[in-house]
C-alpha cells in the first residue's frame, strides 16, 4: 500500500497536513536513545584527589529525558570500542 507523504500535495494544503499527521500516527512510540563515543579523557572535578582510574577505564554517562536517553561513552586510547562497552556494562 501507497502511503501518502506530505510532499506529495501542495505545502500547507488540507491533503498535505492530514499525510503528516498520519505519519505522525504511526510512529512506533518508542524512545529515542542518542549515543556519542568520546575518545577524549576529561579533567576530573570530584573532590578529592583523582581517581587512579580516571580516565584509564570506560564509563558510561546517561542522561534520561522525556521521551528518550542521551548516553555517553569513554573509551580510554588503546581500548577498542566494543571492549570498552562490554566493560562499561559490566560495572
């Protein structure tokens, strides 16, 4: 089946708003996660002195928002990215 899109009617017509809307409608409703993988260690700001570890293993950071995650991940130079999710995930 042919579902229309907006853009197949004139911009700001009756047709082309109820296309959007259908595609509005049948949007699966699930959330949305948003990944960067940062290779670049971070200055530590806790207090106290910094963690022997710091920038020597992999973290994960995430961040939740109404309909979705922000997650960041640090992969120490020299570890390869799945390794350092798999070690990540583990902590």
């Amino acid at each position: 089946m042919n579902i229309p899109k907006p853009g197949d009617f004139p911009v700001g017509s009756v047709e082309s708003r109820a296309a959007m809307r259908l595609q509005l409608s049948n949007q699966s409703g699930e959330s949305r996660v948003l990944e960067f993988v940062s290779h670049i260690s971070r200055p530590w700001r806790g207090s106290g002195a910094e963690p022997e570890e710091w920038n020597r293993a992999p973290r994960v950071i995430e961040q939740s928002w109404d309909d979705g995650v922000m997650r960041i991940l640090y992969v120490p130079p020299g570890m390869a990215e799945d390794k350092a999710r798999k070690v990540a995930e583990e902590r």
